[in-house]
C-alpha cells in the first residue's frame, strides 16, 4: 500500500498537479484575506482573526480536491490498468486507502504554508498575540478533516465512470450537498428536532462547531465515519465490476 501511495504522491509533484493545487489555494486565500477589499480583507476588519481563510478555504477545496481525485480512479479505468493493480499481491481497500491518503496529503501540504497566515495576524493583533489560538487551531483541524471527507468523495466518484470531467461533476455536487445540501433541508423541516438531525448529517454544523476551538468526540466521529462511508463505497463499485 505504501508503495502506491509513494506512487501518488510522486505522480503529483513530478507533474504540476500538486504545485497548481498549493498556488491556487494559497493565491485564493492571499487574495480575498490582505489584497481585495471587502469584509475578508484582513485589515480592513481590524481584527487578528483568520476566520478569512477558515471561511474561504471549504470554497476553494470543494473545487479543487475534486480536480485532485477526479483521475485517480477513472484514469486506471479508462487505460485498463485497474486489473493490473488487481493482480498486485494488495487488495482493493489497500489501493484505494493509498489513492485516498495520497490526495488528503496534498490537502495537508496545501495547509501548512497558511502557518504564515496564523504567524502574520498573531503578529498584527494588539498586543502582539491577541487572538483566539484555540479556535485557530480547531478550525485548522476542521480543515484538515473536511478535506478528507472532500477526498474521500473525490474517490469515490471517480470509481463511478471512466470519465475525469464526469467524475469532477459528481464530486463536487456530493461534496456541496454534504457541505451545505443538509443545511438548507433542515431548513424545510417543520419540526425542530428533525431539522437538528438533519443539519447534523452535513459537513457544516460539525465544522462551525469545531472551529470553535472545542474538541468534540462526535464531531471527530462524524468525520471519521464520513470518510469510511465513501471509501467503502468505492470499494463496493470496484467489486460490483466483478460481480
């Protein structure tokens, strides 16, 4: 497993995909957080928060982890070495698990250059320093997590078609409704205790509530489960080929 997941990560870098992924989400965010005026702009808000970026960044990945996976799987389809993989002494979970930690990687690697972010507005606050550190870092964590979930769609959409643009369309819509999607259907809900429930099935109410700086066992459940759900899904599509 290992050995393809060094395979991935490789492929990223020996090509322009990951560098183009780090400098759009990082140019994105530098945009809207210090240069384009607005209720982003940092300075212009007069407070040292990035709450710029923790708002911003859910947009940008939701567009660009699918751009990331939509080739990972569908690719191996469309070439026909899939079943070469499959006749390697590793199992389908163990391939997808790979192409699955591969892509959250470049989310990590997307994420750590933002430290000069974190570093620059603790630096601007006044004192030096003043800002909430613990609701950075749990939305930093959220971050992290959402883009695993985004990932882990990512893959699984792409196990759906041998198509990459077919597979980029699927990822982004699963990935926005289960961002926002159960948001808005609890909205419709006439009771109060369903709309809970429902809100609780999407991305955003587990993420706001993490941002807070507060670490909660559901909240890194529901995150976890999520990310099982989808790559167990993809699993079941790549046997239900062989059925």
């Amino acid at each position: 497993m290992w050995s393809q997941f060094s395979k991935e990560i490789s492929g990223f870098f020996s090509s322009l995909t990951g560098y183009v992924v780090i400098v759009v989400f990082l140019l994105l965010n530098t945009l809207f957080m210090w240069i384009v005026p607005g209720q982003f702009n940092v300075i212009e808000n007069g407070y040292a928060t990035l709450d710029t970026l923790f708002a911003i960044a859910p947009w940008v990945f939701l567009f660009l982890v699918p751009a990331i996976t939509m080739r990972m799987i569908s690719e191996e389809k469309r070439m026909g070495t899939l079943d070469l993989l499959n006749t390697r002494p590793v199992s389908e979970l163990q391939i997808i698990l790979a192409k699955f930690l591969a892509s959250w990687a470049l989310v990590l690697f997307s994420l750590l250059p933002t430290l000069v972010y974190f570093w620059s507005v603790a630096r601007l606050g006044s004192p030096p320093g003043n800002m909430d550190i613990g609701g950075a870092w749990g939305s930093y964590i959220g971050l992290l997590f959402l883009g695993g979930i985004y990932a882990a769609i990512g893959i699984f959409a792409s196990s759906l078609t041998s198509n990459q643009i077919v597979a980029f369309i699927i990822a982004v819509f699963l990935s926005f409704m289960m961002y926002l999607g159960f948001e808005f259907l609890s909205g419709l809900a006439q009771s109060g205790s369903i709309a809970l429930l429902v809100s609780r099935l999407g991305i955003s109410l587990h993420y706001n509530s993490i941002s807070r700086g507060v670490i909660d066992s559901r909240d890194l459940l529901y995150f976890a489960g999520v990310m099982v759900l989808f790559i167990m899904g993809t699993r079941t599509v790549l046997q239900s080929s062989k059925w």
